[in-house]
C-alpha cells in the first residue's frame, strides 16, 4: 500500500507540474562568465537572464538595455538574437535560463 500512494503523489506532482509551467529555479540553466572585452550571442531559446555580477549591456530587438547586478530580463524565444557584453567593458557573470 505504501508504494501505491507514493506513485499517485509522483504522478500529482508531475501533472501539477505541466498544468503549471516549471518555476524560474526549476528551469534549465547555466552560467556565463563574460571578461572585459567579451560579447555573448544568447541562444533563441533562451527565456530570461539573471545578472549574478556586474552591469550588462544587451542588444535585443533594435534595442539596448541595461540590467544590473540580481536584475533579470526576459526574451521571448525565437524572437530575435540578444547580444550581451558588460558595461564599461567589465567582467560580469549570467545566469541563462532555457
């Protein structure tokens, strides 16, 4: 009996899961370390960045953005390529959700 109810709350957590969407820290991720003269091409697939470190200058959509350090900024994926490098030609570090 006691494996029958730990099978219907895997299956409630996987289905409250879909119907829901993943949580920010439940998403893929990954970091990047960007050095002085760096600039990162953001894949498409990316959903959003978190700035761990530093100032970030983004160039998405015929736009430029800056987000600081514990700031995030969203992407819609497949939407235009976003290109990252830091402010003032510094180091930052990002993390990338998928």
């Amino acid at each position: 009996m006691g494996s029958q109810v730990l099978r219907e709350n895997v299956w409630q957590g996987v289905k409250l899961t879909f119907e829901r969407g993943l949580a920010e820290h439940e998403r893929e991720s990954y970091t990047v370390t960007l050095k002085e003269n760096d600039a990162y091409t953001l894949p498409t697939s990316a959903r959003q960045i978190r700035v761990l470190w530093g100032d970030a200058w983004i160039s998405y959509r015929r736009g430029d953005f800056v987000a600081h350090q514990g700031e995030t900024m969203d992407f819609n994926p497949g939407e235009g390529i976003a290109i990252i490098t830091g402010l003032g030609k510094k180091r930052i570090g990002l993390e990338v959700y998928l």
